[in-house]
C-alpha cells in the first residue's frame, strides 16, 4: 500500500504544539522535550563541548519562555529555535576568539538551518520505519545500532547464527530505504528548487 | 535503481560494511566493488544516507529527556514562586548521594535507612513517602514507599547491577561501556542511558516495566526466557506464573503519577481512579457498593493534596466520604 505525502506535513506538524499560538508551561514542556535531543546535537556541531552546547540551547529555551507573551508564534517555532541555537553558538564562538588567540575550527560554522530542519525531518522518518520493521528485525537492528552490540554478540544473546544476524541487517536497511524512497526524492526536490 | 536482485546479494555487505563488520581486506575489496560499479555505488550512497540518520537518531536518543528538563526547570522561573527547597537528604555513601531534586513527603517524612553488608552490596530502603537517590554515575532513582534497592558499591565493575523490591523510577546516565542493571522479582532488565519505571513489588502477580525515553532490554532472570525489547510507550509485562513476557502497547498514563503526583483520567471507571489514587496517596479508600465502580470521571490533577482529589471526585459523582478503621469509604446513589 503506497503511503501518500504531501510536502505540506512538513509544514504543519509541529503545529500540534502550540495550538492557539500561546505557550504556557505545559506546551513550553512539550516544545522542549520534543526538540531538545536534535537541538542539543545541532549545538554540538558548532560547540562539541557537551556542557557548552547545553547552556547554549538552555538559554534558548528561557528566552523562548521569557519572550512568549510578545513573541509573533505564526511562523515555525521549530525553525525559531534551531536559527537561534544557530546564532547563539556562533555567537559563543565569535567571542571566544576575542578573549582567546586560541584558533577555533571555522568550517562548521556555515552549517545550514534549513538543511538541519530537513535532516531533522528524515530523522523522525527513520525512525518512524524502524518502529515499523518486523519485531525480529526491528529487535535485531536496534541492538546493534542503537545498542552498540557486534554482529556476533546479537546472535549470542538471541541464540541465532551469524548468518541470520546479517539477513536480517540487510533485510532491515532495504525496508527502510522502500518505506524512504519516496520522501528521499522529495527532499531532494525541495532543496534542489530552493537553491535555484 | 529497481534490480531488486542486486539487492539481496549485496545489501548484506553493505549493510556489514556499514556496521564495521568486515576486516581491512574485505573493506578494500568492498571500496573497489563500489567505485566500479555505478548502480552498487548509487545504492551503496542511498543506505548510507539512511545509516547517517539512524546514527544521529541514536545519538539523540543518549539524551535523558526527563533529567534535562529537571535542569533547565530548575534554571527557570515559571510562575514567580519556586519550588520548595524540601528537605533534601544528603546520603554520602559510595555510590549514592542524595539529590538536589524536590523530596516528595507523602504520609509524613520519606525514611530510608541505609544498611551495610558484608559483601560488595549495599541497600537503601524507603518506608513511607518517596525519595530521590542520584547515584555518582549521575543516574536518578526515585524510590516508592516500601521499596528496596541493593546496589554494588564496586565502581571498577563492568556493569552497574542493582537489585530491587518495590518500585522505582530510573534515569540513568548513558554509559555504554557499563550497561545498567535492575534485577526485580524474576525480571532482569537492562539498559545503556535512559528512562524508566519498574513496580515490582513483592505482593504483585507480575513485574511491570515501562519506558519513558530510551531503549530497555528485559528478561526473565531464569535464561530460558525470550528478551524483549522496550520502546517510549512501551510496558512489558512478566507474569509470576507461567513465565509469561508480553509487550503493552499503550502504556498507563499514570503509571509514575507516584513520583509526579500528576494523574490523568479520561472516562475512567472510579474503581480504576480510586486504585491510582490509592497507589500514589497509599491511601486506603474503599467502595463498598459494586454499582458506583463503573461511574466515570474525566478530570486531571497536578500536584494536589489527597483532600483537594477526593473532593474534586466526590462533588463531580455526588459521593459521601466517611473514615472508618484507617478507610476511606465512598459511598453514593450511583450514576445516572
């Protein structure tokens, strides 16, 4: 069964989470738990100390809060929070230089907010074919990826030979790719006409 | 790229490639298989894209939500008021010391006694109320009233093991290297970084887990058991009995109101609220008349006193409260 896709979804997912525009603490809850993992690996690219990369999308956060009364919630907020994560780091990396010779890496600072929005996207699409892969399978492929568990050890602990670890690996990434085919290409579309 | 013949022969070394399950020749001859190849090296390029994305998802997934947002809450100035400082308990021991997160006194002052053995283990107990332990690791452990908790005191160990009777909420600090450990009851469940609750008190018929963030692996401590494992939203569910593992696809909204104080019902029989409810109080309130337990009532609290429940619940079903022998009895006309 062909799952259809509208590019709209995109769009109007994360409006779920402040229904009415306002955000009280229930809803600043919601935003938080539901964002803070990718924006805290966001941060890390531009700050890889794990303690400054989490100040950073902190101080976010308690702006967000501390803003919301006046703050226009029309647009994206999801986009809000990974532009100004965005900003914050490269203003703590701008700083940083003034108060140290110390040379900090310049490459990961152009990294782009909308490919990381989109990125983000496929991510809660990846995850979405994980959960729907077979129980064996879906068993399998966590342990190793998620667990960190070799090929070897997952047919020890599941009694299964090497073998069938691999079958199942292999069967796992090609459901994966059929259930992400279709949203890979879109993807790529949208980038490819928004760069021309 | 449609030759789904192609695929099954070599999406399976792809696939170890990926995983770093292949020796340095193999790899080799791997690199050179795609650089030839265009059609292997397209497909080689689309599994990567999507190992990229698993990767950074499992990434993401070593975050403890629920201790992030203790941290940035106590940053954070909600409503002007703070919350209470309690009366936070420092407990020095080796591995535990208290944590700086609100105590829950419910009947009274929270107990624990701490009592040192001979062997590699120590245990915590808690009598009444709630208490929060962290551990030096930075994991979190709530403990419920009557619970209690062993834990090995050998830091240089390969696993952090800990044995419980009672129940508890865990959120632990993600370390690969030293995976977490609850054996409760016949269960024995395992973790890497994550958060969960385990009841599994010793009158129970079953051990229940369920997962808040994170991916938990449980078992039956006898080893002929099958191992589950666990998602968000997930409980498992071993039965005393027979052995029994199953999977519980839609958790209880309640299950660690315990610890939040927060309770959720939706439509819910009263029978089914006066049991949460006596759960988190450990109040002991009864309904004498069977036909008032199917009354149902939609309503949510948040950090109320067990007075302010009761009375939110008799007004709504027009009950009568009267105290008893240390019970609570509700009696009623029933529901219309």
């Amino acid at each position: 069964m062909e799952e259809t896709f509208s590019i709209f979804t995109l769009m109007t997912r994360e409006k779920e989470l402040h229904t009415a525009g306002k955000i009280d603490k229930t809803s600043f809850e919601a935003l938080f738990r539901k964002f803070f993992p990718a924006l805290m690996a966001f941060s890390r690219k531009f700050l890889p100390d794990e303690d400054d990369a989490r100040e950073v999308v902190h101080s976010v956060f308690i702006n967000l809060w501390e803003r919301r009364d006046t703050l226009d919630t029309s647009g994206s907020l999801k986009s809000y929070l990974f532009t100004s994560v965005h900003n914050r780091c490269l203003n703590t990396i701008r700083d940083r230089k003034k108060f140290s010779d110390a040379e900090v890496p310049e490459s990961e600072s152009d990294i782009d907010v909308q490919a990381q929005l989109e990125s983000m996207e496929l991510e809660e699409k990846i995850g979405e074919a994980i959960a729907s892969l077979p129980e064996k399978c879906r068993e399998i492929f966590e342990m190793n990826r998620f667990q960190g568990l070799k090929y070897a050890e997952i047919a020890e602990k599941l009694g299964l030979s090497v073998k069938t670890v691999e079958n199942q690996m292999s069967k796992a990434l090609k459901i994966m790719r059929e259930k992400l085919a279709h949203y890979l290409t879109i993807v790529i579309w949208i980038l490819w006409n928004g760069l021309n | 790229m449609k030759n789904e013949a192609l695929h099954s022969q070599f999406g399976a070394k792809i696939a170890s490639y990926l995983a770093g399950e292949m020796n340095p020749g193999e790899r080799v001859s791997f690199e050179q298989e795609i650089a030839a190849d265009a059609e292997k090296g397209e497909l080689f390029s689309e599994y990567s894209k999507i190992w990229k994305g698993v990767d950074q998802l499992a990434e993401q997934s070593g975050y403890n939500v629920d201790e992030e947002w203790g941290i940035l809450s106590e940053k954070m100035d909600f409503s002007g008021k703070r919350g209470l400082p309690g009366n936070t308990r420092k407990l020095r021991a080796f591995v535990f010391r208290a944590a700086a997160v609100l105590l829950i006194g419910i009947a009274g002052v929270a107990g624990w006694v701490v009592v040192r053995n001979m062997n590699a283990y120590e245990a915590l107990a808690v009598e009444e109320g709630s208490e929060t332990f962290e551990l030096s690791d930075g994991s979190v452990i709530t403990m419920n009233a009557g619970t209690t908790l062993k834990y090995d005191t050998r830091e240089n160990s390969g696993e952090r093991r800990v044995i419980l009777s009672g129940e508890a909420f865990f959120e632990i600090a993600r370390d690969t290297a030293r995976p977490f450990v609850v054996e409760a009851g016949s269960a024995v469940i395992e973790v890497l970084g994550t958060s969960f609750n385990v009841n599994a008190y010793r009158e129970n018929e079953t051990v229940e887990v369920t997962v808040h963030s994170g991916l938990v692996s449980m078992a039956a401590r006898s080893k002929t058991g099958k191992q589950i494992l666990l998602n968000p939203g997930n409980a498992g569910v071993l039965y005393k009995t027979g052995k029994q593992l199953d999977i519980v696809s839609t958790a209880d909204p309640n299950d660690i109101a315990w610890k939040t104080r927060e309770m959720v019902f939706s439509g819910t029989p009263l029978g089914e609220v006066i049991s949460v409810v006596n759960h988190v109080y450990r109040s002991n309130i009864v309904i004498p008349d069977p036909s008032l337990m199917n009354c149902t009532i939609t309503v949510s609290f948040r950090d109320q006193e067990l007075g302010a429940v009761l009375e939110v619940i008799t007004s709504t079903l027009d009950l009568s409260l009267s105290r008893e022998e240390g019970q609570l009895i509700l009696t009623g006309e029933g529901c219309k």
